[in-house]
C-alpha cells in the first residue's frame, strides 16, 4: 500500500503548472530576459507594496489564529524594504505617483477577503507569495541587480537578511503545511485557492504590459 502524498507535495504538485505559466507571462519575461526597463522593474514593485500591504495586514489580524499563526514570521515581512525601494526608485513622493492597476485591485479585495475570515485562504496566499519569494525570488533580485546596477537599494523587497538559510526555512514551512489539521475537503479548498492566486499574479503581469504599451502610445 502507497503511503498518502504529504500535503505540502500534493499542493507543490497541483500548482506546478500555474507557477510556470504565471513565471512565463509576456511582461515578467521580458524583465528576466533583459528586454524590460527600468521602469518597468518599479511598475512591479508598486504592484507589490499593495498586495503585501494587503497580505501583512491580514497577517497581523490572523495571528491569533491556532493554524495560520504556524505560518507568519516576522523575518518574513517585506513591507519596510518595498517602501525603502519605492523611495530610492521613485522618490520620497512615491506614495502620491503609484496607484493599483486592475488585476491588483482585485487580488487585494481578495487577499482582505479571506484574510479577515478564512485561516486556509490566507495561508494560501501567503505560501504563494513568500515561498516563492524565498525560491525564484532571490534569483531575480540578483538579476534586477544586476541588469540596473543595484547594489542592495532598489532591490530590498528580494533580500531576507535574517533567513540565514531559505531552503531549511522553506522545508519548515512546507511541514507546518503536512502538520495543518486539515481534512481532505479543506486541502482542496486551499489547493484551489493558490491557484487562484498564481491566476491573480498572471492577470497583474498581463496589466502591466497592457499599461506599458498604453505609455508607449500615449
């Protein structure tokens, strides 16, 4: 007899697929492969400071929950450093110049939505973004640094400088997920939930290029 697929492997494996087509979006690609500006980089960054301003403020409601409090480490806050980046990026006016685009709009009605009531959905945004920014992010802040000659300003939201060790912070992580005391049906409810939230990301980049292009018009 097969011994059952950990939780944190099912849910790695259900979402593989959406992970990879919200990483190969038109305007993220660009950026990675080069063919992004500047500019571009800081349309992403202010995208990010709505949706983490969203998902720690939902943190800071949801830690006196039993499960979701398992999830939300103070080393894992970006809030200061995109803000520390959006001022060297833009300004100490960038607050007055930045504004959600559409897809972000929603994504945060979203995040504040299962944040004020939904231990599971919160997780699973909060998986999406943080692991992922614990793996491919990393990569792509030594990228963006290098492509714009960063040295750490510009590209603080990519640097956890009290995660000595992201991979054994991630192998926590994804056992506190096997240890969440969720049956089967709620499992699938956040597996779902993830994937709506690689859905959100995609939609954002797809906003992105649509304003980029629009300023090109303009």
């Amino acid at each position: 007899m097969n011994a059952p697929i950990p939780f944190s492997t099912a849910l790695r494996e259900r979402s593989s697929s959406a992970h990879s087509g919200s990483e190969g979006a038109g305007f993220m690609s660009d950026l990675m492969r080069g063919a992004g500006s500047r500019d571009d980089y800081t349309a992403l960054v202010a995208q990010h400071w709505f949706i983490y301003e969203a998902l720690e403020d939902a943190a800071s409601r949801m830690a006196a929950d039993p499960v979701a409090a398992m999830f939300i480490s103070a080393k894992l806050t970006r809030l200061p450093a995109l803000e520390a980046d959006l001022e060297f990026l833009i300004g100490p006016d960038w607050r007055e110049r930045i504004a959600p685009l559409p897809a972000t709009r929603r994504y945060v009605a979203r995040i504040r939505e299962v944040g004020a009531s939904w231990p599971g959905g919160f997780v699973a945004h909060h998986y999406t973004r943080y692991l992922g920014d614990l793996s491919g992010g990393l990569f792509i802040g030594k990228l963006m640094a290098r492509r714009f000659g960063f040295e750490t300003n510009g590209i603080g939201f990519y640097l956890f400088a009290e995660i000595g060790d992201p991979a054994a912070f991630k192998e926590h992580y994804r056992a506190q997920l096997d240890a969440a005391p969720w049956d089967a049906a709620e499992q699938q409810r956040v597996i779902d939930e993830v994937l709506a939230a690689y859905q959100f990301n995609t939609d954002l980049f797809t906003d992105l290029a649509a304003a980029k292009a629009a300023s090109v018009v303009a």
